[in-house]
C-alpha cells in the first residue's frame, strides 16, 4: 500500500513518520481490521467454467450492498457520466500531487542572486578609473579593495577601529563570517550554522566571475561592467543553493571627480625695458594655493633677457608629484592636469622703441706713420657722447696702408653696455655695423713728385735753420758750419738775404716709401771780414732729409736725420751729395725744380760756381780752403749736424 505525505504530498514509505522532502511529521494510521474465520481448506482445482449470467443484485443490508442495488437499478447512460465524474475526479488528485511536489522542490533551494554576491571596488578618478571584481567576502573586501583604509576612515566605524564590522557592512548577506549578528538572517532554508558554513565555503569554492578586463580600466561615472558567473550547479544544489540573474551588469557610480588644473592659463607674463633689451616678469598670483605649491613655473634663461618687441618667450610648468595614474592626490584631494597644456608661448610686446644710432657720426680717422706704412685709428673727439661712451670700434687690415688702400671700421656695443644704451634710447641697426674707408691722398705719405712741395711755405718749414743761420753773425760757422779756416781771420758781419734756390728729391720711381730723400740748396748772401778786409760772400747751405714726406699739405721729414751742408761752391755739393752713387741706384730717379718752376724729371746735372760766390773785384777771393770745409768740417758731428 502507498503512502503520500499529508502536507505537500510526496510519496513515502508505508511507515515513514517524517516527509523527506518535506519535513512535516505523518499522522498515525489505524490498523486493519483482523477476520476471525480460519483459513479454508485447499480444494482441488476445478475445472473452468463458462461464466454464468449476471445475476440481479442482491443486497445483504450493507451500504456497499446498497450502492450495489443502486448501480444495478442505472441505465448504462447514468453509468457512463459515472465514469467519466471518477475518472475526472483521479486526475484531479493527480495533478494537486504533481504541483505540490513541484512547489516542493522549488521551495527546498536557497535561492541567491549573483549580483548580491559580487563587490566592485575603484581606484582612481571619473575617467581615470580602475576596477576589482571579486566575492563580497568581508576578507577580500578589507584585504583586498585598495581604497578600504581611506573608506574607513570616514565610516561611523572608524572612533572603535571596528574594521571587522566595518568590513561585515560591506559585505554580501550571504556571506557574512559564522560570529555575525546577521550571519543567519538570509538563509531562511537552512536550520543550523553549521550548515549555513558549509553552504558559504561550497558558494566561495564553485563561484568565479569573468570579466573583460581591458573594461575595468578608464572608467567614468555611468560606464557599465557586464559580469558572467561561472560555477558548477550540481556541488551547488548538493547543498541546497540556486543561484539566479548569472549574467548582470554594474553601473559604475560614485567616482571622485577630480578638478582639472591649468596654471598656465592663470598665469600673465609683462614685459619691460627698451626693445632689444627687454625682460620679463612672471606673474603666478591667480593660482590657488595648491597650484602653487604643485606647479613650478619657469621660463628658459635664454628668453628672460634681451627680449625684442615680437619676438616669443615659453612660459613652463612643472609639477613637483608624479601622475603616472592619470591623477594625482593632494592634501586629500584629486587633481589632474593635461601634460600637453604645460607650456604656453607669450608674444613680447609693449617694450619701449629704442631710436637706431649711427655709430659713425662725428668719427675721425686718424693716422700715424707715413704710407705705404701707414696706421689707421678712430677719433671719437667730435662724435655724440653716447657713441663715445657705449660704441667700441674695431678696424680690420689697419696696418702698412698706402694711398687709395681701403680698410673695414666695425662698431658694436660692448656686452656690458648693452642695457646702458637702452637706457639712453638708442640701439644699433644690427649687433654689429661696418663702414668702409679709403686711405685719403692728405694722408701721411712719402713723396716721389716735387710737384707736391712746390708750395710749401719754406718759412715755416725751415724756420729753425733760419735761426741757424741768422744766428751765425759774428761768427765764423754758418749753421752750425765752420765757413773760415782755423787760421784765418774771419768772420759773418751780416746775413743779407736766405733765398730757397734749388730742391732735389731722390726717391723710387714705382712707390714712394722712406728711402727717399728731399735736398734743397738755399743761397745766403752775406757780408763778412776776411783780414780785416769787407767782403761780399755768398755761400750755399744744402739741406739733406730723410725720408721726406707730407701731411695735410705741409712738408715734413725725419728730423733726426737732417743735415747741413755749406759752401761756396753749389756745384761740388751738388756733385758729392745729390749725384752720388747711392742715390743713383736702380729704380731711384732725381728729379728737381728751381724756385718758382715746376718740375720735371731729370738728372740733377753739375752747375757751374754762381758768380757771387767770387768776392767782387775790390775783395779778393778766398782761396779753396776757405770756401771749403775740411773733412771734419763738412760733416759734423751728430750735434752739429743735427737740425735745432
């Protein structure tokens, strides 16, 4: 005989007292009635027989006798409604067993949503952010969510440093630790802790997420994560757990928005000084006080002078802490900045314009020496005072210069006075500026045409043998040129007239250079006492200087080597100093020019004594020896020979 569980209607064992499926306990049933009438004999088999003829109903008094009665009195139609009323009636307790049993074992599981299963933890910023997907555990929740420590701090747990509770809180209901005051609150199918932790430890063991994980990174507010659970649902429904919604989606929330710094964008840049010369001066007072100390800001040293209207100086930003994550944390706050926005280019402008000197205003050239082996310097004396103070000159080639030789003058501001003729308001056209000169024919040069002394004012060029020769009266020397023999009485009573009669220049005939040499024959007339007796005499004085040459129209020459030659007779003079064999030497030519003529070229000839060197016919004439010096005599020593 079957039995059926009187709650939900499982089949059980004939004496089970409890419903396995169930639980309920089973109502005790009577037991069957026992019959009194021994057991009948065994007959022998009989043979079989052709089955009789219902015969009518009899009823015996009993009610299954009467329904008996009742059945047969039926029509077969009553019969069948009969059946069909049973039949339906079967079905019926049928089908309420099959939707118990189903209801049963619906109801047996434990049922959990994954989504309550699993914790999301972020680390980082909206936008920047990264997540972990793992069981909400209250161990992986506190040893593993890297911003739990942070989260505490601010939680109503963190006075009693509760981190288990604190951890609990976070945690899924379903996995609570066994020492929870909520531990059995939801798990409404299990009866005993015990297998409540078995439940917990099967549910860690068999649970796993999958996740892409390229999708856990650079998360924003609203971004969703799509999460699949995997596990083994037959361990699962070993211990009674069924698990729904196994594919799900987290919407990411809560993220930190962090505030976006732009110092540069507060930062001005003015500009001061004269243009050329400017500098610049950065200003960082509108950045907020974590800017400031986050951010240095800078300009390269190379733009923060000698700026020029136009030009472009780069202001940069440095931050002092890494942002390798995309952010940085500062005094408990979250910034981020944009790594390309950490330069900014400024155009310099407003800076005083600065008037353009010309450094060759007033500047002289100067020379020393004598062409071709002449030297050039500037002469700043009649220049403005700022080309004086601040420009410094430089000349290219300034040495052995000659006539028509050009040389290269560069001026530039020397590096120290570079600011200081800003302040005055003046700037060169370029850093540096050259001109160009022309050695002039005033220059200082060695002379190879007497044309160039025709007009030479003698008085003041000879003004010193002049003297000489004025001082000579009541002597017997002539320019510092014994005129007498030592034993002969006489004597220069009056210097009558000093006239320039004849000049000679000994020079090369290509260039003119200090090997020249310039004579000049000047005719003395004079009275002298010769015995006591008045003479008439006219003597020559012969100049002889080296290296003559002329500067700015007046003839000049080497004063130490000057000589003066005197005699009576012009033409042996001429003879032994103008015609001697050193100045005729190849490629020297003697050229010469009487007073008042112009000259030619031509060899200096021998002239013929001038009749007033004779005395006059009342005198009489002084012999050779007196018209002549004696080798000592007609060359002195160096102080006699000597120009004064």
């Amino acid at each position: 005989m079957s039995k059926f569980c009187a709650n939900c209607g499982a089949q059980l064992d004939d004496k089970a007292a409890f419903c396995k499926q169930c639980g309920a306990k089973q109502p005790e049933t009577a037991a069957a009635p026992q019959a009194n009438t021994a057991p009948a004999e065994t007959s022998a088999p009989q043979t079989p027989q052709a089955p009789a003829s219902p015969a009518a109903p009899v009823s015996d008094g009993s009610p299954i006798g009467a329904m008996g009665e009742k059945l047969a009195a039926m029509s077969a139609e009553q019969k069948k409604k009969i059946g069909i009323i049973s039949a339906i009636a079967a079905a019926a307790v049928i089908l309420v067993i099959v939707v118990v049993s189903v209801i049963v074992s619906l109801t047996k599981y434990q049922k959990i949503d994954c989504k309550d299963l699993v914790y999301v933890s972020y680390t980082g910023i909206d936008g920047k952010a990264t997540a972990s997907v793992y069981l909400a555990t209250p161990g992986n929740i506190q040893y593993n969510d890297p911003t739990f420590d942070s989260k505490f701090k601010e939680s109503k747990y963190y006075d009693d440093y509760d981190y288990d509770g604190f951890a609990s809180s976070l945690a899924s209901k379903w996995l609570l630790d066994d020492d929870d005051k909520d531990f059995k609150d939801a798990w409404t199918k299990f009866d005993s802790k015990k297998d409540i932790k078995k439940a917990q430890d099967k549910l860690e063991d068999v649970v796993e997420f999958k996740v892409d994980e390229d999708k856990l990174k650079n998360l924003k507010n609203g971004d969703t994560i799509e999460i699949k659970v995997k596990y083994k649902e037959d361990k699962l429904k070993d211990k009674n757990i069924k698990l729904e919604n196994t594919e799900f989606t987290i919407t990411v929330e809560g993220l930190t928005e962090a505030e976006v710094l732009d110092p540069l964008s507060k930062v001005t840049v003015s500009f001061e000084g004269a243009d050329g010369h400017g500098t610049m001066k950065i200003n960082t007072d509108a950045l907020s006080e974590d800017e400031k100390e986050l951010f240095y800001i800078s300009c390269d040293q190379s733009y923060d002078s000698d700026l020029s209207n136009g030009g472009t100086v780069t202001v940069k930003a440095e931050c002092y802490m890494s942002m390798s994550d995309g952010y940085l944390i500062y005094d408990k706050k979250y910034y981020t900045y944009d790594e390309n926005a950490m330069s900014r280019d400024f155009t310099v402008e407003g800076l005083k314009e600065l008037a353009v000197l010309d450094p060759f205003e007033g500047v002289e050239i100067t020379y020393s020496g004598v062409a071709p082996d002449l030297d050039v310097s500037v002469n700043t004396d009649n220049c403005p005072e700022v080309v004086r103070d601040y420009i410094y000159f430089d000349i290219d080639d300034r040495y052995d210069l000659a006539i028509g030789d050009t040389f290269t003058v560069t001026a530039s501001v020397d590096s120290w006075y570079n600011e200081d003729l800003a302040e005055q308001g003046y700037k060169l056209e370029s850093e540096e500026v050259t001109k160009q000169f022309t050695v002039e024919e005033t220059a200082p040069h060695y002379i190879n045409d007497l044309s160039e002394v025709a007009n030479i004012d003698m008085d003041v060029l000879y003004e010193s043998l002049l003297e000489d020769i004025n001082d000579s009266v009541d002597s017997a020397y002539l320019a510092g040129e014994r005129v007498f023999d030592y034993d002969e009485d006489g004597k220069i009573t009056k210097i009558k007239s000093v006239t320039l009669d004849d000049t000679y220049l000994v020079a090369p005939k290509d260039a003119a250079n200090s090997s020249n040499k310039l004579y000049q024959f000047f005719k003395v007339e004079t009275t002298c006492t010769v015995e006591g007796k008045s003479k008439n005499i006219t003597f020559y004085v012969l100049d002889e200087a080296d290296s003559a040459y002329v500067d700015g129209g007046e003839l000049k020459y080497d004063d130490y080597w000057v000589y003066y030659y005197v005699s009576q007779k012009k033409s042996e003079m001429l003879k032994e100093y103008v015609n001697s064999d050193s100045n005729k030497e190849d490629g020297k030519v003697i050229t010469s020019i009487k007073a008042g003529e112009t000259p030619e070229e031509k060899p200096a000839e021998s002239e013929p004594d001038d009749s007033s060197s004779k005395a006059d016919d009342s005198s009489s004439k002084a012999d050779d020896s007196s018209s002549k010096t004696d080798d000592s005599s007609s060359k002195t020593d160096d102080s006699s020979s000597q120009a004064a």
